[in-house]
C-alpha cells in the first residue's frame, strides 16, 4: 500500500506544480470546493433527505462513474507511461495513481459529505440503526471504488481501445438511470429498508473477491503488460474469412470512418428525433384530419432515418479504400465484389433500423393498412441503402489523407436530395392503392436501375477526386 500512496503523491505534486499558481491559494479553494462545502450539503441534506441509505447507496454509483473517462485517457496517453515503465512502477499502481490524481478530488468530496450528512443524523435520531447506516456508505464506497479500479485494467486492454471514446456516454446512462429510478419509485421518502444488511452483505462480499482478484491476477503486473499478450497472439496464424463481408466488417471495426462516441451521438439524435415524432402521435399534437396514420406511421420510420443514413454512408462508402481501388481497377470482380458487399452491408444495416423503429411506432401508431406499409417500407429502406452507396460511387474522393473525410461533400448532397425524393414517394404510397402500386413500382424499378447503373459504370467514375466537407471549407 505504502508504494500506491507515494506514486500518488508523486502525481498530486507534479499536477500542483503544472500550475505554476500559489499553492496555498489552491490549497484554499480545494479545501473549500471539496472539503466545506461537501459537509455543509451533507448537514443539509440530513434535514431535506428522509432516506440516507438510498443516497449513500448512490456512492456505488459516483464511485464507479464519475471522471472514468478522464482518468482512462490519462491512463492510455500518459506522457510519462514509458518513464514508470522504465522505473519499473507496475500496472497496478500505475492505474492507481493516474486515477488518484484525478479522482481524488470527488473521493474527498464524497468522504466528507458522507461524514457531515451522518454525523448529523446521529446527533438529530440517535443511534438507532446508525451502524447500518454506516456500513452501507462505507460499503458502497468500496465496492464502488473496487468496481472502477477493474474497469479502467480492463478498459486499458488494447482489445478494447474502441470503445474507450464511449465510456463517458455509457457512465452518463447509468447515472440517469438511477437517478431516473430514485425519483419514480419515490426512494428518497421511504424509510430505511429492511433488507439494507443483506445488501451490505453482498457488496462486502463482492469486495473481497475483488480484492482477492487484484491480489492474485493483477499484483506486481507490467504496464505494457497486455501489449506484450497482443503481439505474441499475433504471432500466429493470421484470421481467415471465408466470405468477403466478414472481411469488411473486420476492417470496418478495427479502423471506423466514424469514432464511436460520434456515432452513438448521432444515433442519440435520430433517437430523440424519433421519440419525439412518436410523442406528438400519442398526445394528439400531430393528429389532424388530414393526416392518416399510415402517413404518420411511414413519416415517424423514415424521417429520423436520415441521420442514421448519413452515418451509414461513412461505413459503405466506395471511396473509403483509398488509392487501392484506382490502382486496382484492371480487376473488374475485385471492385465489384467490393462494391456488392458495401450494398449487402448498407441493406442489412438500413433495414435493421427500419425493422427497429417499425417495432415501436407499431405501439403508438395503429395502422389502416398494415401490408401496404409494410411493403413500401422493405422498398424504401432497400432504395435507401442502395442510394446510400450509389452517391459514393457517383462522386468518389479516393485521395482523403483522414478516414474522417470520406464520403465527399457532393456524395453526402446527392444522398439528401435523393431521400428527400424517395420520402416523398412513400408517404405517397398512403393515399390510396393506385398511389401504392405507382409508387412501390417506381421505387422498385429505381432500385433496379441504380444497381445496374452501379455495376456497369462504376469505372467511368473511379478517377474522380471531389472534396471532402473538411477540404472544402479550408
């Protein structure tokens, strides 16, 4: 313990010194920030708060969620990582102070809101159930800082440097949905429960296998540790794929055109788009005798769907290969197998999102025409998909220097024009049957059309070199 406490010392002095500031001044404002003003919340909460244990409960929580995402990146971009290295500092400790110098702040906040908030239940009830009070902060506490300690070893594993960007938006969730939780069952009024000691129980119980865990597994463990795991796996046999779209999605995943964090944002907006369409169905704020609901139904699955195809486009875009595809246009089913699995990639991801959001309107929005709905949206997704790859194959940009800046600015404009049409044929379809038959047939012909177009001309256009969003506005 003795050598987690200095490295951490070591770290709260160097990250004072960055500061080139008077260190009393700093001393001062975090003895305020962290120190005062946690025990004045503390003393109040008390007197507005019936329920301590669910609060304290909520260290679990703050433990495991709060800064996780900062602490990570310093953990897996530390100037000075080679440095402990070369000190021999282990993974252990490493992963301890790096999380210590920037979560120290908030544990000592906590630790004396904890011991206001206790200190003046005691002094107002007694001490009548204060030890399982008790028990269960400290417990929480630990287990919760236990829980963070493994996340972060694990998380710093290169398998999964993916989904580090999205750590921040996951903890997020979480704590929104316990606080979601907190106020719709009323927690915070009810008494303490009686089942508290079991819980303090097994959160002791987690905690020691944990700690057993780190003793056994984690203890006197290099720093590049699990760099040196990676590459003797690498020295066997390399994957094989017996299809090329597991070839692709493999690539797609080890280097995304999109960072992951981008892309759940995106997904968060044609989300929230589509819940709020749905919202002004179930309130009757969209409900005019004008509009049926076959339309809404068609209008609440294709309209968020536009965000969702934008991103899509990165994933299947034809210019994403780079140089290799101009250098190797002299084999013609080498391009259009690439081609074909970009179509089959863009297909099933449209028509999961579309089977998706179908699912929910289906509990929202009843339908007039269930068969004819149905099949105009198996239509439009599939238009949709294969429009998604045809504007990349229309306006290429094979010369972007960053993954980031393909497909190029006309292909995303082409795309949108393209969906502004191909919306205003579906919500069409729901007039009457002739609309319908037209429609449907105009979309399936389309889609015939644009394949072929695809196929048969896609080396008319393979030289061309249109901007990206980023080029252009420099």
């Amino acid at each position: 313990m003795h050598k987690y406490l200095t490295y951490t010392k070591i770290l709260l002095i160097n990250d004072l010194r960055r500061h080139q500031r008077n260190n009393t001044l700093i001393f001062v404002l975090f003895a305020f920030l962290y120190i005062i003003t946690p025990l004045l919340l503390g003393v109040l909460t008390t007197y507005f708060v019936k329920n301590l244990s669910i609060i304290y409960l909520s260290f679990f929580i703050l433990m495991l969620t709060v800064n996780i995402d900062k602490s990570l990146m310093r953990i897996l971009f530390s100037s000075d990582k080679k440095q402990m290295a070369i000190l021999k500092i282990h993974l252990d400790q490493y992963i301890f102070g790096k999380d210590m110098s920037k979560f120290f702040s908030i544990i000592a906040g906590l630790f004396f809101f904890f011991l206001g908030s206790y200190l003046t239940n005691l002094s107002i009830n007694g001490y009548n159930e204060s030890i399982t009070l008790a028990a269960l902060g400290v417990t929480s506490f630990i287990l919760g800082y236990l829980l963070r300690l493994h996340v972060l070893l694990l998380l710093s594993n290169p398998k999964f440097f993916a989904i580090s960007s999205t750590i921040g938006y996951i903890t997020t969730g979480l704590v929104a949905i316990w606080v979601f939780t907190v106020y719709k069952f009323n927690l915070l009024t009810n008494p303490l429960p009686r089942y508290s000691i079991y819980i303090i129980f097994i959160f002791t119980f987690i905690s020691l296998l944990l700690v057993k865990n780190w003793k056994l597994n984690i203890r006197n463990v290099p720093i590049f540790y699990f760099h040196k795991k990676t590459k003797e796996k690498q020295k066997g046999t390399s994957r094989k794929f017996n299809h090329i779209l597991f070839y692709e999605i493999t690539l797609l995943m080890r280097t995304p055109p999109i960072q992951w964090s981008v892309l759940l944002f995106i997904l968060t907006i044609s989300g929230g788009l589509f819940g709020l369409i749905l919202y002004g169905v179930n309130t009757n704020q969209l409900e005019t005798p004008n509009i049926e609901n076959d339309f809404l139904f068609i209008f609440s699955v294709i309209f968020p769907m536009i965000l969702i195809s934008n991103a899509i486009q990165s994933y299947v875009s034809f210019d994403i290969d780079g140089p290799i595809l101009p250098l190797k246009q002299k084999l013609p089913n080498l391009v259009k197998n690439k081609i074909k699995v970009k179509i089959i990639l863009s297909i099933i991801l449209h028509s999961f999102f579309c089977i998706l959001y179908t699912i929910f309107s289906s509990f929202t929005i009843r339908l007039d025409q269930p068969v004819f709905v149905i099949i105009t949206l198996i239509n439009t997704s599939i238009l949709i998909a294969i429009c998604t790859v045809g504007s990349t194959i229309l306006f290429p940009y094979f010369k972007w220097e960053f993954v980031y800046q393909v497909p190029s600015s006309l292909s995303k404009l082409t795309l949108n024009i393209c969906y502004g049409f191909i919306l205003a044929l579906s919500v069409i379809s729901t007039n009457s049957t002739v609309y319908f038959i037209v429609t449907n047939t105009v979309m399936i012909a389309s889609t015939i059309i644009i394949v072929s177009l695809i196929l048969t001309f896609w080396d008319r256009t393979i030289h061309k070199n249109y901007k990206s969003f980023k080029t252009l506005f420099e």
